[in-house]
C-alpha cells in the first residue's frame, strides 16, 4: 500500500523481457505496458520489501487529451495484500502556444486481498493530482481522499513534486526528481522527502533512490518496461 509509515515508491527494475505482439486490426488510443523491477519504489519507499516486481497496465488515450487506465503490480507489506490494482483517468494538453502543458485527473489505488485475514485490514485510497510542464520541467501535487479506515494516513496528504528530464545523448534521458509527502497534524511525524537520479535508454533504467527518514538508505534500482500498441 501506498504509505510511508506501513511501507510504501519510485518504482524502478530489473530483467530481461521479450515480447511479440501481433494484432490483426489495431484500437486507435488503445495501448499496454509491461514492467519488471529489481525493487518497486513509490516515492522513495519500497512497496516489495526490498524485493522484485512484475508489473502491467492497459491505457486509453484521446486525441482530445481524455485518458483513461489501469495497472497493476506484486506487493509485499507483510500482510494478506499480494496485489496492487490503479484505475486513473485525467485530461492533459497545452495551454495555448506558451509552451506549458497541464494534466489533471484521479487515481485509486485499491489491495483487494489485503483484509483476507483481518476485515479491518483494507487501506484503499484515493488522489486527485495535477501537474504543470513547461520544456524538460514538471511540477505535480497530488492529495489524498476517499480512503479506507486502514488508510487514514492518506486522508488530506499532500505529496508534491518537480522532476527534470534532458537528453544528455540520442536516446538517452537523464532525469532528476524531489518529492515532498506531508500528512495531517496525526502524522506528522510521517512527514518526509524523498530524491532520485535515473539514466533511461531503450527501456532500461537504472535509478538512484534516497529519502530523509531515520535509517533510509541509498536504494538501487534496474527497470526494463515496454509499451505495445493493441
């Protein structure tokens, strides 16, 4: 689950990973991922305990900047939760010729198994989110609502982040973030930073994670992912 204080994101990996897709008619907007990650991160904290995962997701996207989709990904909080599954959807595009760009949208992050054992157990949640873009520049904030009793963590938390991304050679990203993740007055001792350095090229990246919490250290990271047309 998505939380610092049970265990939580930068998502990053490792593998090799082949795939051949052949289809006879092909959905306009219609797209699919798959990811595999020698440790899934989510703002700085591990979702896997330290360990691999697989991960995947279908996307819909309009030409008039609607999207829509879902994803999902193995998880280990050392409880029932085996699973995570997002369902999403925004609108993004330009602000006119000034060479912003803007996205907007809501994202649910749901653990179907997790109260398997203890009904109590369910810490669902929910964000809206925007973001801003202007050349290699972004800066999103993304705010917890709608969650579980399980997830009171989320309620109201604000996570806000800026990220750059630059073309150091063909085909070869180099990208900065920071994150910022606040919780109300009943956790604020939950409050923390997190930062990142990755190098991306051909679907490889390799990633550099820390954050500012006691005893957090530097994390590693080797992903593969691949997009696919359907």
């Amino acid at each position: 689950m998505k939380n610092a204080l049970l265990g939580l994101v930068i998502s990053s990996s490792l593998a090799t990973l082949s795939i051949a897709a052949n289809k006879a008619h092909a959905v306009e907007g219609l797209s699919a991922n798959v990811g595999l990650t020698s440790n899934y991160l989510w703002r700085g904290v591990t979702q896997t305990d330290d360990g691999a995962a697989i991960s995947g997701g279908i996307d819909y996207a309009n030409e008039s900047g609607f999207y829509a989709g879902t994803w999902a990904s193995n998880v280990d909080f050392g409880d029932d939760a085996s699973y995570e599954l997002d369902f999403y959807f925004g609108f993004g595009g330009d602000l006119g010729d000034s060479g912003f760009g803007y996205d907007v949208g809501y994202i649910y992050y749901a653990y179907p198994d997790s109260a398997e054992t203890d009904g109590s157990n369910e810490y669902d949640f929910g964000e809206i989110y925007g973001s801003l873009s202007y050349d290699v520049f972004s800066v999103t904030a993304n705010y917890g609502v709608n969650n579980d009793d399980g997830a009171e963590w989320a309620d109201s938390a604000l996570y806000i982040s800026a990220d750059a991304a630059f073309e150091i050679a063909e085909g070869l990203e180099l990208a900065f973030h920071v994150g910022n993740y606040t919780f109300d007055d009943d956790y604020d001792d939950g409050d923390y930073t997190d930062y990142g350095v990755s190098l991306s090229k051909n679907g490889f990246t390799f990633a550099l994670s820390d954050t500012d919490m006691d005893n957090d250290d530097v994390k590693f990271t080797i992903s593969y992912a691949i997009d696919i047309d359907l």
